[in-house]
C-alpha cells in the first residue's frame, strides 16, 4: 500500500511504516495495535492518515486535545515561545512563562484552594503527579496505607498502578510494597452491592466511613484517599456528586488528605472546569496533566499549603520546565475559560447521551449508556444472555471491538476501556461543532448495526 500525501511528507510507504513499528516496539504498544493509521496531519477533530484517508478522532489523544489538533491559540503560543529564543529546557527555574502559566491555572481553580494553595511541577506524566500526590499526603501524615476505588486508574508507576484497579495490569507486579485498600466505587450498572441508584451510594459511603470507625476493620489509618470524580479507563463512570460530598465530609472529619485525580476529567471536559465543581468539594490535592499542556507533556499537583512539609528535592525531576506546554497550556486554559467551553461540552454532552439513548434503544448490544459532558461511555453486552437482577448482561468484549474496527472503517477513531473492555469511549475535543457530532454519531450508529449484524451472521 503506498501514498502520496503532500510535500512535507513525500511518499509514505504504509505497510513498510506499520510493518518496522510491529517488528521494532514492545509487545505493550496499545493504540498502535487498534489503528493501524499513519496519521500525517491534522486539525481539530480531523486526522488525515498517509494513506488520505481522513478520520474524526474521538481519541483525542486520550483526553488530552480539549481544543483538538493543531489548534490556533495552541500553535501561536509555542510559535511565540520559539520565536522569542527562550529556553525551551529550564528545570524548575522560573521563567515568564512558568509564571504566566501558574497565573493561569490558579485562576481556573476552585477559590478556595486557589486562596491557599502550592503548585508542584512534575515530571511530564500524569502517573508522575499521582505519585508526588501519594509522596507528598505520605510525608505530611505520616502514613503509608492509601485508601484508593475499584475501577480506579491512576497511572503506570508503581505507587499510581497500586492505587488502580486493573488487576491485569497489576498482577504481574503484584506485591510491590505499597499498601493500599480497596473501596467500592458507585458503579450502577453492575452494582457491587446488587441494588443500584441512591441507596447503593449510600451503603457505599457507609461501608468507607464505616471501615475507618471500626477500630478492629484492620484499615490502617491512611495517608490520604485518591479518586476520580468521574472515571475513564475504567469504563466513563461518573461518580453521584451526594456520594462525593459524603466521601468529602468523611475524609475531612477524620484529616484525611483527599487526592482528585483531575488527569483526564479537567479543563472543561466534564462539563465544568474541573470535575470537582460539580458537587462542589474541595479536595486537599488536584492531580492535573493531560489537557493543561495544550497537547504538549506537563503535569502538576496543586494542594493545600498546610501539606507542604517536603523538604527541598523531595520530588525532582529533570523534565518539569518544558517551556513550549507550559505557553500552550496557559494558553489552552485561557481560551478554554473565555469561550466558555465547560458549558458548551455540557449542552453537547446531554445532548449526545440522549441521541445515544436512542441508538441503544433500536439496536441491541448496548447495555448501559453513560458520562459526563464530553466524556462519554457506552457499554456493549451480549444480548442474548440473560441479564442479573438489576438487569445488566454480561460484558460482551468482542463484540466491543468489532464495533471499534467498524468506526475505523467508517473514518471514526474511538477506544474501548472499562471492565473487560467492553466500553466504547468517545472523549472529542470540547471544539467539536454540532455538524461534526452528527456525523460521529452517523458513523457510531452504522457501525453498531453493522457488528451486529457480523455477530449475528
Ligand atoms: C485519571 C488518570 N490518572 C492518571 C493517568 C496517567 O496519566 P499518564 O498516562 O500521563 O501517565 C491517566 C491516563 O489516562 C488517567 O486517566
């Protein structure tokens, strides 16, 4: 398969590219296994591969495009940064546009950890700012054990893959010291107390407060809880925002530093600035990457300065000065703020859940429809097995990916996740226009029917 695209990229050979990239890289590649696209240019929701083709990408980089590829505000900042012969490297140093950007962020967060609160760059990962939240509630308390939720995902690294749910991922490595302690999340279609709804996130909640009442439930007292306010690689679950208020006044009562891990939820995505706004908790520390760099690698933690007992060094790292995602990163918040692009992700988000509420409606293989503004999940069951008494089928993963190669062929880009990674995730850029979520959500459609259909055959 060979391809001309245009000047900068000559002649691209497909087959030879994605042939040397299966021959050359780990067994652990992932996206790379689900797309074999050579992507060549790109703009906005829009990626063309090398071989013309043009898809809509629902990926996003995981989360990470909230203003899509390439966009104008992202390129005019790192353009100005370049043209300007600033260090593009600068440690921890301060630069104006370290500064720029710190003055930017805090104006986007809750006031009331805004009004106190410290920054700590972090290596460009956000599985690096878990771990420096984990170091950081470690130190100031003085614990070790961390409470953490099923369906969590935090990261690679040890202390942040500990603190996550996926025991494939995990088992290999499964005792690595750290010691963490496992919470239900509400988790309503499949329930882990068989009842669903308020009720089931009431329970929820009790059983947490419950664990760290009990002076004999064998829960050592944490150095800090970790969450998602809505969950993504665990299959796009939000959480209800009374059970997270109940978790805020639980943790709070007994000072136990709450952790929100922000990575994929921020900057708009949910529907809100931050995920947290939306039941109005303020969590003692905010785990931020993916989207705060423009498209660029940066990550922080932002926590209250009554944590601050590190010593100097405490959490170094060489590469936490990256100049060019710190000017688009101030320059993503900024335009994300200005154009009031929480709000738009919210309307488009309800409108896309009742749109998909329809499609599951008149095909058969989708169980449970889900998410948060632009942060939305559907999860694909087999239909023809019987469902458990809250009326959940078993996960049908096949199925799933079927679905997910025939988006491809239709030029729709999207991933799975969840348990059994049975959940269809679509995570758009928050510039996504109306036209544009038509036609994902034409291209979603006809794929749905058409796996269907290959199932059935
Ligand atoms: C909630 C959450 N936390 C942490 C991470 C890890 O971030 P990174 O892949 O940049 O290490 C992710 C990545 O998807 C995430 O979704």
């Amino acid at each position: 398969m060979t391809a001309w695209t245009d000047a900068a990229h000559a002649q691209v050979d497909l087959a030879a590219v994605l042939g040397r990239q299966r021959d050359r890289e780990s067994a652990a590649r992932t996206y790379a296994r689900s797309f074999p696209v050579v992507p060549v240019h790109a703009e906005g929701l829009r990626v063309t591969g090398a071989d013309g083709r043009e898809y809509l990408d629902c990926l996003a980089g995981a989360g990470t495009l909230a203003l899509g590829h390439n966009h104008p505000v992202v390129l005019g900042a790192i353009r100005r940064v370049l043209d300007s012969g600033a260090p593009l490297h600068a440690l921890d140093i301060s630069t104006p546009e370290k500064d720029d950007f710190t003055t930017a962020l805090l104006d986007t967060l809750p006031p009331e950890l805004a009004a106190d609160c410290r920054i700590h760059f972090c290596g460009p990962a956000g599985t690096d700012a878990v771990e420096a939240a984990l170091k950081l509630t470690r130190t100031a308390t003085g614990r070790q054990n961390v409470l953490a939720f099923t369906g969590a995902y935090h990261g690679m690294t040890a202390g942040a893959l500990a603190a996550s749910g996926n025991i494939a991922v995990r088992e290999p490595l499964a005792d690595n010291g750290f010691n963490v302690t496992r919470l239900p999340y509400p988790y309503d279609y499949r329930c882990p107390f068989g009842v669903g709804g308020p009720r089931a996130h009431e329970i929820g909640a009790r059983l947490v407060e419950s664990l760290l009442t009990d002076s004999h439930s064998g829960v050592l007292p944490p150095a800090a809880m970790i969450l998602e306010a809505v969950q993504g690689e665990g299959g796009v679950i939000p959480s209800p925002d009374s059970w997270l208020r109940e978790i805020r006044r639980i943790t709070a009562t007994r000072g136990i530093p709450l952790i929100v891990d922000e990575v994929q939820t921020g900057v708009g995505r949910t529907g809100e600035f931050w995920a947290v706004q939306h039941s109005g908790i303020t969590p003692d520390v905010l785990v931020l990457s993916k989207a705060i760099g423009g498209s660029l690698p940066l990550a922080v933690i932002v926590y209250r300065s009554t944590l601050d007992s590190w010593r100097p060094g405490a959490h170094t790292g060489t590469f936490r000065g990256n100049q060019l995602a710190m000017a688009a990163g101030a320059a993503t918040l900024r335009f994300v703020a200005a154009e009031q692009l929480p709000a738009r992700a919210a309307s488009l988000g309800e409108r896309l859940l009742t749109e998909l509420r329809v499609l599951q409606a008149r095909t058969h293989c989708i169980g449970d429809v889900r998410g948060r503004g632009l942060m939305l999940g559907l999860e694909i069951v087999d239909p023809t097995a019987a469902p458990d008494p809250l009326g959940a089928r078993p996960a049908a993963p096949e199925l799933a990916a079927a679905i997910r190669t025939e988006c491809l062929r239709r030029g729709l880009i999207l991933e799975l996740g969840g348990r059994a990674d049975a959940v269809i995730r679509l995570l758009p850029p928050l510039t996504i226009t109306d036209a544009e979520a038509d036609s994902v959500l034409n291209r979603l459609g006809e794929a749905v029917t058409a796996a269907e259909r290959g199932a059935n055959r």
